[in-house]
C-alpha cells in the first residue's frame, strides 16, 4: 500500500516576511533614537521628619571644578560649605545641568554632597557643549 502525501499550497513567498521584520526593526531603533533625552532622575528616601516645603534648585556643573547657583560660582571643594549655607529641605528638588564635557567624577562629587546635605531627588541633565 503506497501512502499518498499531500503537498501544501503555501504560495507566500517567506522573503517578504523577513523584508517586512527588517523594516520595522530599523523603524522602531529611528524612532526610539528621536525619543530618547538626556536627562536622569534620581529619587532618594525621603526623611518622615521633614516638614519644609519642595523648592526647584538649578545647579550648573560647566566641567571646571566649579558649580553655578543663581550666577554664584561654588568650588566643588566647598559644596559642603554651601548645603549648610543655603540649608534647602529634603524634599528640595536639585535640576544638575552637566556640561558634556565635564568630568564624571566631579558630578559624583556633586551628587555626594547633595546627598550628604539630606537632597532626596535629583534631575540630571546632560548640556551640549555648543549651549
């Protein structure tokens, strides 16, 4: 007894599928590349004994060992100095804007500071070097 085997009539061509999945991919990479920002958000654990109300604090790292608050330049190496000074509240909010060409330990530097002086979110954004 011969057994019979049918064939299927699959007339797609599996070309167009793999045509149609490369397209999409390098859709979806362009898309994702114009979505994409440069920016950080960092929340820490905020303190249950504060009571002090959220201010927005911007602060510029240029990459020169120095950082700028309201057209005040503060050497990194007295950040400390400045926290105690300015005394902001935990639920303060610092906006770092780091210049592209800044060196990364100088904005850990800063961000251990912040830290230290009981900041519980930071926003870090990343500056073109031509702004």
């Amino acid at each position: 007894m011969k057994i019979i085997r049918k064939q299927s009539n699959n007339n797609s061509d599996p070309g167009i599928f793999s045509d149609l999945a490369f397209l999409l991919i390098i859709f979806f990479i362009v898309l994702a590349t114009f979505a994409t920002r440069y920016t950080l958000q960092l929340d820490f654990p905020a303190s249950k004994y504060s009571e002090k109300k959220a201010t927005i604090i911007e602060i510029t790292l240029p990459g020169n060992d120095f950082a700028i608050y309201k057209k005040e330049t503060i050497p990194l190496n007295h950040l400390n100095d400045f926290f105690t000074r300015e005394n902001f509240s935990p639920e303060s909010v610092v906006r770092l804007q780091v210049a592209a060409n800044c060196p990364y330990q100088q904005a850990v530097t800063f961000l251990d500071n912040a830290g230290n002086a009981g900041i519980t979110s930071v926003n870090i954004e990343l500056l073109d070097n031509n702004k």
